[in-house]
C-alpha cells in the first residue's frame, strides 16, 4: 500500500513539475495547453514586437516568423528618424538592439544604416541586420493575413499623416490597428482618420478613459495582463459599450485562461503559439 501512495506522489510530483516547466519557460509554448484553445472560441494571439521568443525583436525575421508561425496578430514599435522615415525599435535610442548608440531621431535613415542588431533572440544567424523601416514591415505584411498592431511612441503629429500614407500604400487602412500607451497622440491620429482602429494600451484603464474612448471614434483598449483585477470595472464598461478589449504581455497559458474568464480573447505574447 505504501508502494502505491509513493509511486502516486511521485508521478504527481513530475507531472506537477512538467506542468510548471511548460508555464515558466521562455521558450515558444503551443497555445493548445490554454483551455480556450479546446473551446468553439478560442483566443487570438499578437507576437509581441514580431515572434520574439524565436527571433531578434522588432525585425523582418521577427515579422516572417509571426507570419509563418499563423499568429494572429504581429505587434510591433515604431519611431521617426531625424528625416522623418519611420522605423521598428522599442526603444527611443538604438543602444539595446544595435552596435550603435544614440536616439533614433538624432540621426537619418541612412545614418542608421551604418549599424547593425546585435541583440535579441537567435541574433548569432543574422549577419548585417538592420533595424527595419515601417515600409520593410508592411510590404511583408500586405502580402499575408496577419493583423499589423503598430505602436507608436511619442507624440508626433508631423509624422502622422504620413504614418497613415503609408498604411495606405499597402492597403492596410482597414485592417491595421494603431495602439499607444499616449491618448494625445491617438487623438491626433483619430483627427486625421476617422475609421482606422485605434487602441489604448494601459497599466491603468479608469471608466473616464474608457468614456474618451467612446467618445473619440470607438477606440479599443489594450490593458497590462497582470493588472486585471484592478482594472476589471473599467473592463466590464468597455466591454458593454462593445469597445474591443484586449491584454498584454501575456506569456503564461496559466495566465491566458485567466484573461479568458474575463472575456478577453485578443492576448500580445512573446511566446505562445496559435
């Protein structure tokens, strides 16, 4: 008896540690170990600045990786150069990412050109990377079914209207989604464009924030995944004003499921798979 009670422990214990080696690692995880991935409407995933836990962040092998990989969505950070041309990087300055140093827009496109990505995931198979122009992102993505989530930082109402051109140029007006964690800067663009999607990204959603949105041509809400419980109310009046809702980073299927219970199906992930 006591050999049985032992052996029952111990298969517990490796299926209690294999559970907690799938949720915390930071390798790519299928989304089939969420629950909603086995219901009739499953959640729908963004990579999270491209496929990241598989290529260097915000890059074209970033991007394809997300494409290839059928993700729903593919987010992504955008900032303008001192001449105006829009480019993918998280951060305000290149020292992250490249062998360089200094703020994007400090310098030209072509002055960007003389530096290369040097970090990121996998960055040992790419040899003279580049930090991409929203133009190298969207011709890739023109050309394929995923949703392009393009996150502006800053407020910058000069580049704007070209931002939206060159959505245009691809066709993309109404398919791309413009997200920021700046209302001011989302306003500016709503000024220009009355239809194209907008969301709100937030660590701290109120109702006021919501009533804004409502207000301003249905813009969408993007909130911090692990705030959840402290933003539910605001997420609920969103939700009965039929604003879309989504979450971020969610990189837990633990957590997904979660997400699920509260009604949020659009999840931004670095890590797990559709």
């Amino acid at each position: 008896m006591k050999k049985k009670v032992l052996i029952t422990v111990a298969v517990i214990i490796v299926l209690l540690g294999a559970f907690l080696t799938i949720q915390l690692t930071t390798t790519p995880i299928s989304s089939s170990f969420t629950v909603t991935a086995h219901t009739n409407n499953p959640q729908m995933f963004v990579a999270h600045r491209g496929f990241s836990s598989a290529y260097p962040e915000n890059t074209i092998p970033a991007i394809e990786g997300a494409i290839n990989e059928g993700f729903y969505g593919c987010e992504f950070d955008i900032h303008t150069t001192k001449d105006g041309v829009w480019v993918l990087n998280h951060d305000s300055d290149i020292d992250k990412m490249t062998d360089g140093t200094g703020d994007i827009n400090t310098y030209t496109y072509e002055e960007l050109l003389a530096f290369n990505i040097d970090n990121g995931k996998g960055i040992k198979n790419y040899e003279n990377l580049k930090l991409p122009t929203l133009d190298d992102a969207l011709k890739i993505i023109s050309v394929s079914d995923i949703i392009p989530y393009i996150e502006i930082k800053g407020y910058d109402p000069v580049a704007f209207g070209n931002l939206l051109k060159i959505i245009d140029d691809y066709s993309l007006s109404e398919k791309a989604v413009i997200i920021s964690f700046d209302m001011e800067a989302l306003l500016g663009i709503r000024e220009l464009d009355s239809d194209i999607q907008l969301m709100y990204v937030t660590n701290n959603l109120t109702k006021e924030d919501v009533d804004i949105c409502i207000e301003n041509g249905n813009i969408g809400v993007d909130i911090n995944g692990g705030y959840i419980f402290k933003m539910n109310d605001a997420v609920k009046y969103a939700q009965e004003n039929n604003l879309q809702c989504a979450a971020w980073t969610v990189d837990l299927p633990l957590h997904a499921d979660i997400l699920n219970i509260f009604g949020i199906k659009t999840i931004t992930t670095n890590r797990i798979t559709p």
